[in-house]
C-alpha cells in the first residue's frame, strides 16, 4: 500500500506519470511533480501532477480541428496547411493551436511553445522565438538600448553573412554604440572605465559577440561573460552558433572534441549573462529562427516591444522548432538530423564508402559550416572517382552536391542520409 502520509519523490512520481500514459519528456514530468510535491498534500500528489502534465501537454502546438466556420483564423494559424507540408503530422488538412489555449478556448500567445520548451531545455527563465539570429540581436538592442549606451569590445565589432554588421544593428536600433578595448586585446579595465565614464548615463547594457565564423589568433585577451557579469550592466551574450548545453546531454558519447571551446547557452546564462541570443538552423539543429533567451523581465521587455510582432515566425517554423526542443528534452541526438549525422562514427561512414561498391573509399574533411564552429575539421569519409563529374551530379535527378578537388569529385558520407547511399551509387555508376 503506498504511504500518503509522506510525499512520493520527485524521480517515482515522475515516472508514475510515465507510467500512466502522459508521453512528455522526462524533465517536463519531474517539473509536474515537484509542483506536485510543493502543493503539500502527499495522498493528492499524483492527482496534482497529472492535472500540472495535462495542462503542459495541452499548450503544445499540435494539429486541431476547425469547426469554427471562421476559414482564416487568427488564434489557428489562419490559413490551414495540407497534409505532411503543414503543422499536422500528415492526413487531411489541419489549422493548428498557434495563439490558442486549449484549456481556456481564449487567445493565447505563440511564444508558449518551442519558447517555453527551449527555455526549459537550457536552464533559463523564459525565452522568445523570432525569425532569424540576427532578429534576435537587433530586438534586444532596440527594446533595451535604445537611446542608452551599449558596450561592445572593438575585436567583437563583427560583419556576419550577409552584410549584418554590430555597429550598423546598433544604429538601426536607436542603441548608442560604446567602443572598449583594440580589435585584438580587451581587458576588463577597459569595460569598467566605460561603465564608470557613464555614471551620469549609465550603460544598458554590455554585448558580447562570439566570433562565430572567423579567430582571431596570436597577440589577443578578451573578457569572459562571469567577469562582464560583475560590472553592473545587463550582459547580453550573442553566441551565435546556438550549441544549448556544452555538456551535450543529447549525445551518448558527450562533446564531440570538435566543440572545444564553443559557447553554450546554458553555461553562458550560468555564468551570469542576463540574455543569450542564437540563430535556430545551426548548431541548435532546428529551423531557421533566433532566440533570446535568459531572464524573464527582459524577455518580457523584448516581447513586449513593437518590432516583436515584425520579426515573429510563422506556425510552421514554431512546429518544426517545438520538435527539436522536444528531441532535446528526451535527450534524443539521432532524432536531430544534424546531430545524427555530425556524431555519426567514422568508421560506420568508412563501411557505408564500402559498401557502395562504386569509386573508391577515402578518408574525408567534414566541416560544421554555417559560420559555426570555423577552424574545426571533422574526420569523414566517402567514395571518390576521378574526373569532374559535379555537373552531371547536379543533373541528376535528384541533384546530388560532390566536392571537386585536383580533378577528382568526392562525395563526403557524413551529409548524406543512409537511405540516400543507392542514390549515390546509381548516379556514380
């Protein structure tokens, strides 16, 4: 007979509500049970923990039935979406409860699900979903520095892709761009004269930028976000790359010696930064999106702020970002298809070179790419065959993407699907 004199633990109630059916992560479920256990009543803590998951489930972004009679709606996502190609899990179509809580039927707010879900997977209080990493860095200047002093070290004066430089973002913002340091030595004396020059006009904030997709090497100091966190100033970590927890949970082997020294969202707000912003399609593994991430007053600020609603994604974005934050929760790298293949083993890409049965297999270069991770080399494999043969790989049907080098393509493995390895060999033969 159980004891409800006494509470359950936190791991047996959590995984009683497993048990019972409620398919969450097991994070989200020992969340229900703590707020379970704190209600204080020993004999109702299952019950408390089943309502607490229910309502959890219930603010997932999932497909519902419109029976409304109103074809374009706004809480549903306005205009419904077909099969595989939509927010459904595929059939006929689907709206889906984008701005809707189901437990209440009134409005809700799109933030409320991959943002909630990511917050949770990093360690931070509250998050916010928009388009891209540089929405994200530009929404964060304008809601918190407009008109106000932002300190920014000269080295981390960047131009990413694309024409997106710092101190024209800072411009657009209305935030007013403080220069610390040289381009390649920054100390922290150099951000404590710049907070205490503006005693009359304090700083909004200090901004870090990562050096996402170039290093600066030799003669270089730079100052690191636990010792920026003292300062006084909000600091504001862009990390670009978007890697969630440097300890990669997710993976059974752990961190990849590729990600050394790569900033994580969760040591950097654990180090003391206020806000981390990073890009959704990179090393996060989703989609093209940008999150802020970090304390909750300041992601309500941002939220709150006009240019909010013009950098939101649309339904299908949250959808696809939801899944990936759910994969993270249940520690699931393989089902990351960026992950599945970066941690794939070498040798199990040498067997696939194999087994092809076509070209000869060689050792290969893999690179993460997208401005991430720059410098760090992967080792892969692949099949080769002499010639130019890029061209009639485009034409292929469908068109395959080899690498030239000396006059021999190399088609690398470790970007390629298993089950795309007969395509391969068919349009090598």
């Amino acid at each position: 007979m159980p004891d409800f004199t006494r509470p359950p633990s936190v791991d047996s109630l959590a995984r009683q509500l497993a048990a019972g059916g409620i398919d969450l992560p097991h994070p989200l479920l020992v969340d229900a049970a703590r707020q379970a256990i704190a209600a204080g009543d020993p004999a109702s803590a299952l019950a408390v923990a089943e309502a607490v998951a229910a309502t959890v489930a219930a603010a997932l972004l999932r497909p519902v039935v419109n029976a409304t009679g109103v074809l374009l709606h706004t809480n549903l996502g306005r205009a419904p979406l077909a099969g595989p190609a939509g927010p459904a899990t595929g059939g006929p179509v689907r709206y889906a409860n984008l701005e809707l809580d189901l437990r209440s039927g009134r409005r809700g707010s799109r933030s409320g699900h991959a943002a909630t879900l990511l917050a949770r997977a990093m360690g931070a209080e509250a998050a916010l979903v928009v388009n891209n990493g540089a929405a994200a860095v530009m929404l964060v200047l304008a809601a918190l520095g407009r008109d106000r002093g932002v300190v920014v070290s000269r080295g981390e004066l960047v131009e990413i892709g694309g024409g997106f430089r710092v101190p024209e973002v800072m411009a657009q913002s209305g935030a007013r761009l403080v220069e610390v340091g040289t381009t390649n030595r920054t100390r922290l004396r150099d951000y404590q004269a710049a907070v205490a020059a503006a005693s009359a006009d304090a700083p909004a904030l200090i901004l870090k930028v990562h050096q996402s997709n170039y290093r600066i090497v030799g003669f270089t100091e730079m100052v690191e976000v636990r010792e920026l966190a003292r300062l006084g100033p909000p600091v504001v970590a862009d990390i670009g790359s978007g890697l969630l927890d440097a300890d990669t949970p997710w993976l059974p082997g752990g961190p990849p010696a590729w990600l050394a020294g790569e900033p994580a969202a969760r040591q950097t707000l654990e180090d003391g930064a206020s806000l981390v912003t990073f890009s959704g399609d990179k090393l996060l593994g989703g989609p093209q999106a940008g999150v802020v991430a970090g304390r909750r007053d300041l992601v309500a600020a941002c939220a709150a702020h006009p240019l909010s609603r013009a950098l939101r994604p649309g339904g299908l974005v949250l959808a696809a970002l939801q899944e990936t934050a759910l994969a993270y929760l249940r520690k699931d790298g393989a089902a990351i298809p960026f992950w599945r293949m970066a941690a794939a083993p070498v040798e199990s890409l040498r067997a696939r070179a194999a087994a092809l049965g076509v070209g000869r297999p060689v050792g290969t270069v893999a690179v993460a790419g997208g401005g991430s991770v720059p410098g760090q080399e992967l080792p892969s494999a692949g099949v080769a065959v002499d010639g130019d043969r890029a061209a009639a790989l485009r034409a292929n049907d469908p068109p395959i993407l080899a690498r030239v080098h000396e006059g021999v393509t190399v088609c690398d493995l470790r970007t390629v699907d298993p089950a795309d390895d007969a395509l391969i060999a068919q349009a090598l033969a």
